[in-house]
C-alpha cells in the first residue's frame, strides 16, 4: 500500500502557522475551538490551494498535518480533525472513481473493490473532486455546531428524577448536560472540585446559578460520599483508541472509587475527541503537562528549596472503569470504540 506523502519536507502555510502561534499564546483554546479552527483551515486548503489529484492533496494535508501534530501534541483533536479530512478525501474519490453513483453496494462488489488495487491509487485527476469535498467538509461543520446540543439531548435518557449525580473539575459539555437534565427533572450534583486549579468550583456556581441543587467536595472527600452517588457523568481530553481516557487529573481515584462502589461511569465525548492513538505510542512526555506549582507548594516557602513538586494535568483512565460513552452520534461501550475510530478515520492515517 503506498504512503502518501511520508518523507515530503513540511512548510508549513501563513494561516496554519498563525493558528499554532495564537494557541501557543492562548489566544485559541477548548476542544472545540481547536477542532473549529482546524477544519476551517483545512477547508481554505482544499479550496485555495492548488492540486490537480487526491493524491497531490492527501499530500499536501499529510504535510500540514504532521506540522500541526509536532507543533501541538497536546491538542489531540487538531490531528484527529487532519486524519478525519484525510478519510473524507478517500471516500469522495474512492465514491466518484469506483461507485458509479451507486449508494448502496452489494456485498460482492465491497468484497472485489476491497481486493482492487487500483483502490489505493489516488493519482488520477477526478472533475468535480474539490467542489465536492467543499460541500462534505461544510456537513461536517454543520455537525460540529450541534455536537453540544445533541449530546445534551441525550441527558433525559442517563439521568432519572432525584438521582445524585457526581462530576469532577469543569466540563462545557458535562454543564450543558446536567442543565438539560435539570430542566424535566430534579437533581442533586456533587462536584468535586479537582486541586490544585480548582475549577470545580466554577462548574458548581454555574449550576447553583441555575437552580440545581449543587454540593462541591475536595478531591479527598470522593470516596467517604461515593457510597450516596447514583451516577458520574464526566467529561474528557480525548480518548484512545483502546476505549481508555486521557482526562483531568483526579478522574482515574474518581473512577477506582466509582469502581468499589459499582457506581456506573458515563463519559460524554463528541466524535472529534476519539482518537486512533494507543497510549504506547505517545512519546515521552507527550501525554501529559506539568501545570503551575504555585497552588502545591509555594514558591516563596523554605520547603520549596529543597522539593520537587509536580503537577500534572491529565489521568490515563483504563476502560474497564468505563460503563459507557455518551457521543453525538448515540451511547457506546468502550469495546465499540474501535468501531467509532475506523469509520471516522482511516487506517492508513493514524500516523500522520
């Protein structure tokens, strides 16, 4: 099978290279943002940019790609966005090139397109392949602006009247989620405020703010109220491709905790955060972030001469202490996560 655009030297475009600046500086940050801003670059890519095949485009991609992935290793949703548009790029060519304008294949023909090598082959030039993916990449926007609303949608199904709900440190989507709830039915929340940023504390005064019956706890507290806990509904950074959780730190005590108790662990992750990454192919030091010190040990105090603190900013969570995910597409196990993965991106491009 050949590897498009493996060893081309990478030169990174004006947009492309404004947009890792504005993150360096915070300026853009939230899953969602990055995700947003990606796909926009990429669709100015494939509009303004010239190539005449799929194959001069899957390369040029690859290259911008493989810039935004070293640039910003953290931001897993910013590579995940690339291999996404790489898996459209395929499918656009493979659907004008081999289907005839057919939607619905029999399984005999899946079976000899799939053994074709000419399926591989992206270097023949297809009329009408840019206008085409334009309109694909602008359904995929369409979706990305109602991932929050139909997750959300979805809170009447996993959460029941008088339940007491438990969550750790902030989450738009974990916020949006509990508010919906709310709205049919009442509820307690137990937010644990997640040391040493402490923004449980911000989602707890959002939800008191709207009326719902909130208690915050420190991260100490988690396993002396467990035991009262019906349910945890938790956001994530991402998850990999094994059905594992890389979350804030504090969720993986949260979820041993959750564990002891059988209390069950929803996770509520839109489709841009699944990524085909296992945790061993993270390189060293990729995975996590050291946070700011200040808040464990003062910087000013005479034990801080003689101390290494650490701080870090994520938890590998295992799936086996996952009960289920909540998407924007419907609620999965973590067995039926690769199923997610492999029709979201394509094989051939989980490494950029």
């Amino acid at each position: 099978m050949k590897e498009l655009g493996k060893d081309v030297p990478v030169v990174p475009i004006q947009g492309i290279a404004e947009f890792v600046q504005d993150v360096r500086l915070r300026k853009i940050f939230g899953a969602h943002k990055l995700t947003s801003k990606t796909l926009r670059l990429l669709m100015d890519l494939v509009s303004k940019e010239s190539w005449s095949t799929a194959e001069e485009l899957l390369t040029l991609i690859r290259g911008q790609g493989r810039f935004l992935a070293e640039a910003l290793p953290h931001d897993i949703v910013v590579a995940n966005t690339i291999r996404r548009v790489m898996k459209i790029v395929r499918e656009e060519y493979d659907s004008s090139h081999f289907d005839d304008g057919q939607s619905i294949l029999s399984l005999h023909k899946l079976v000899t397109q799939a053994a074709d090598p000419e399926r591989d082959d992206y270097s023949k030039p297809m009329p009408g392949l840019k206008n085409a993916l334009v309109d694909h990449l602008l359904e995929i926007e369409t979706e990305l602006e109602t991932t929050g609303d139909s997750i959300s949608a979805q809170a009447a199904e996993h959460i029941h009247s008088a339940e007491l709900i438990m969550t750790i440190g902030y989450s738009r989507a974990v916020e949006k989620f509990l508010r919906k709830a709310a709205e049919t039915r009442p509820i307690e929340v137990v937010v644990v405020e997640c040391a040493p940023d402490c923004r449980g504390q911000q989602l707890a005064a959002n939800l008191g703010r709207a009326k719902i019956q909130t208690t915050l706890i420190s991260d100490a507290a988690i396993f002396a109220i467990m035991s009262r806990i019906n349910k945890i509904i938790i956001g994530t950074h991402s998850v990999l491709a094994n059905g594992g959780l890389q979350a804030v730190c504090g969720t993986y005590s949260l979820a041993l905790s959750a564990k002891h108790f059988s209390v069950p662990v929803c996770v509520l992750a839109p489709t841009y955060k699944l990524t085909p990454v296992h945790l061993c192919n993270y390189e060293q030091g990729d995975f996590n972030i050291l946070g700011n010190t200040e808040a464990v040990l003062p910087f000013k105090s005479l034990a801080a001469r003689f101390t290494k603190a650490y701080n870090p900013l994520f938890d590998y969570v295992p799936p086996e202490l996952v009960t289920l995910f909540v998407t924007n597409n419907g609620s999965n196990a973590p067995s039926y996560i690769y199923r997610l993965i492999g029709e979201l991106y394509h094989p051939d491009d989980n490494q950029l």
